[in-house]
C-alpha cells in the first residue's frame, strides 16, 4: 500500500459517504428507492453512463457505495458490488463470467450451498466442474482445461478449515489468464488479502464477521474493475441488490472489525490450546495450532488463525448431541462470527444435504463440531465448552 493510502483501522472508519447538507457525523440512512434528476439532460447522461451518480437503489445507493468503497479499501481491489447476501456474490461472481460450454475448477471443501450451486443448478445451464482436494497444489494444474472459465476457493473452509496455497493459486490463475474468485469469509480482508496473491475477485458473506453481530444479511464482490463490471451488469438486470439498511448496519460494523477479529482470534487459539489433547476428543483443528497439517501455510498467508475452532468428539453423533445439549452459554445455531459463541454439528445441518461420500472428501465427520468463538469471557467460553464435554460422557 502507498504511503498515503489509509491503512486499514483508519480506513474502516473514516470511508463516508459525502456529507449532506445537515452536517451529520454518523452516516444517514438513505432509504429511498430512487433519486430525482436535476434536469432532462442529466437524466439522459446517467442512463447512458456518461456521467456517474444515483438513480435507482437496484443499481447504487449511498448506504451500499460506501460499505463497496471501503470494501475495495480494505481488500485492495479496483471495484466492487454489494449483494443482497453472500450467495448472491458467490452466485453473481460465477454466472456473469460463465456461459454454456465452460468449465469451473473450484475447491471441493466448499460451503453447502456453493457445491449446490456447482452440482446442481450450474450443469442445467450446460457449465461443468471439476473440484480438487486442497491439499494437492499439483492437481490444479491438471484439471484445468482449454474451457476452463474460472477457479473458485474457499480458504480456510467452512467447516473442515482446508486451506488452499492462494500464491501458487494466485500464480498459476496469472500464467493462464484465468480468473480466480476466493471466498474470504473466513478470515476477513484484517487476516487474508486474496488479491494481493493473484486473485481476481473476492467474494464476501457480509453476514458472518463483517456484521459481527448477527443482525443482517449481505454480501460484496470485489476486485478486478473488468470483472466487476460484468459482475455489475449482472446484478443490475437480475437484482440481488442488498438493502440500503443493511448497507448502513454492515458498514458501521466494519469500523470495529479489526479490534473484533483481534478478540475472536485470541479467544479461539486459546479454546483451541486449551482443548488439544482432552480425553473426549479425537482431534482441535485450527490453522495457528502447530498440529494444523497446513500449519506453515496458514501463517504464510493469514494474519491469525481467524475464530472458528473444529472439535472432533470421540463417539460420533450421539456424543454431539449430548455436547450440543449440555451447553448453558454456547448458542446452538447455523450462524458463525458473532459476538456470541455459536455451536454448529455440520453433518445433521448445514451439510447435511450432502452424500456421506461426499462429507467424507472433505473431513466432516459425524463426531466433528464447528466453533464460532465469540467475545465473551474467554473463562466462560471455555467452562461451558469444559463442562458439556464431561456432561456428554
Ligand atoms: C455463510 C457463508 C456463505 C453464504 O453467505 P450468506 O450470507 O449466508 O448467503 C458463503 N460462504 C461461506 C464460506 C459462508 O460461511
């Protein structure tokens, strides 16, 4: 980053939308569905794209500008747009770059709706893929064809915490001139710049982290302007715009997201050491654990190891589900990157739609949980996680 641009706690917080004429300090919510023309001509000029500004709240808002603008701030990309959710970005980034004949190379440890969208609704439409287990870096190569469109990643993974090598991704995507997308969910632009090794786009669930609190939901693609205009045209016609309210809610939150993700970071490695090595579990994943088979990855490319803490629990689903009954703070939720601790058993929810075979590829056992480790007390986080571990027994 040049020295004058703002770094990242300064732009998270100073990024406003211009100041109206009631001097405000805190940004007003703009909700409104359209703006009025200053005359015939000016109505002319921004449909035809010849000037910029706001028309219509499908195609831009100040609300939704300025969480894209300090988006792009902060992930270090030339563009971007917010989505409705963070399907809608992953959804948009692939279906605006894609048409019938081509062919997705993407990670197979993918969120569940993601690998729906692959396996199921992409192929109707005529576009095929071939996934790759993150571990294997040399079989990307390999699975890339003359119709290769596009890469897609995940990392870490949502719930198995695979990471994929974003600079040999990032490197490989460059010598062929294929774009490769990354789903930063996990980690946040404060803990992983995907662009910054090679990625075209970024895709966000603005839902999890960046919200922080569990209120709304969104999302953003950011990254390459040529791409993001596509991306644009996209979602201008087919209309996964997020709301101006939540644009405003998502980008108060980002003012805090850098001493929030300092918090969730600190208490998860410390529920994460704290539980290594308990009789009642099989394995703690967690990318900064030295037992992280992409241990040395992880701290290549991440800040920290980011706030969700996998426990794999030594008797399957009956031991989860007394664990997950047992809990007196914890939330038991599908949610993740909230300021409260959540518990999620992936098998018998959010990846239960997929085959046994296929939860077995990418390590989501029936004995595994999901831990989003949240901002209370780090003692009480791990006294309740301690005591439904015994009570499950
Ligand atoms: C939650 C999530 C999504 C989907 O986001 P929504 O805002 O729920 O649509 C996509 N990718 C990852 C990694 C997620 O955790």
């Amino acid at each position: 980053m040049p020295d004058s641009a703002p770094r990242f706690e300064t732009a998270a917080i100073r990024t406003q939308a211009p100041r109206s004429a009631a001097r405000e300090h805190a940004v007003p919510l703009f909700l409104t569905s359209s703006f009025v023309f200053d005359d015939a001509e000016q109505a002319r000029a921004l449909f035809a794209e010849e000037i910029s500004g706001a028309v219509y709240s499908r195609y831009s808002n100040p609300n939704t500008d300025e969480f894209v603008q300090k988006l792009c701030l902060l992930e270090g990309g030339q563009d971007g747009i917010a989505t409705a959710s963070g399907m809608a970005a992953v959804y948009a980034s692939m279906a605006a770059l894609v048409t019938s004949g081509d062919h997705i190379v993407a990670s197979r440890a993918l969120f569940g709706s993601t690998h729906q969208i692959l396996t199921r609704l992409m192929p109707r439409w005529g576009v095929s893929h071939t996934y790759v287990d993150t571990g294997d870096m040399s079989a990307w190569d390999a699975a890339l064809r003359p119709e290769t469109r596009l890469l897609f990643v995940e990392t870490p993974s949502n719930p198995g915490l695979d990471l994929v090598d974003l600079g040999y991704l990032g490197a490989l995507a460059t010598a062929r001139g294929i774009p490769l997308i990354v789903d930063n969910c996990f980690t946040t632009p404060y803990l992983q710049r995907p662009i910054a090794f090679g990625a075209s786009l970024v895709v966000h669930s603005a839902t999890k982290w960046m919200d922080g609190q569990g209120r709304v939901l969104g999302g953003a693609i950011v990254g390459d302007a040529t791409l993001v205009a596509e991306a644009r045209f996209f979602a201008r016609h087919t209309g996964p715009a997020l709301s101006p309210f939540n644009a405003w809610v998502l980008s108060k939150s980002l003012e805090t997201l850098a001493v929030r993700m300092d918090r969730h970071c600190s208490n998860a490695l410390a529920v994460a050491q704290r539980f290594e090595g308990h009789t009642a579990l099989e394995q703690v994943r967690y990318p900064f654990l030295a037992s992280h088979p992409q241990h040395a990855l992880a701290r290549r490319q991440m800040a920290q190891g980011g706030g969700i803490v996998v426990l794999v629990l030594r008797g399957g689903y009956d031991r989860c589900r007394r664990f997950i009954d047992a809990l007196q703070l914890c939330s038991h939720s599908p949610n993740l990157g909230d300021t409260r601790t959540i518990v999620t058993h992936p098998t018998s929810t959010t990846h239960s739609k997929l085959t046994e075979a296929e939860r077995q590829a990418v390590g989501i056992v029936p004995g595994l949980v999901r831990i989003s480790v949240g901002l209370e007390h780090l003692d009480d986080i791990i006294g309740d996680i301690e005591q439904a571990l015994a009570a499950s027994s």
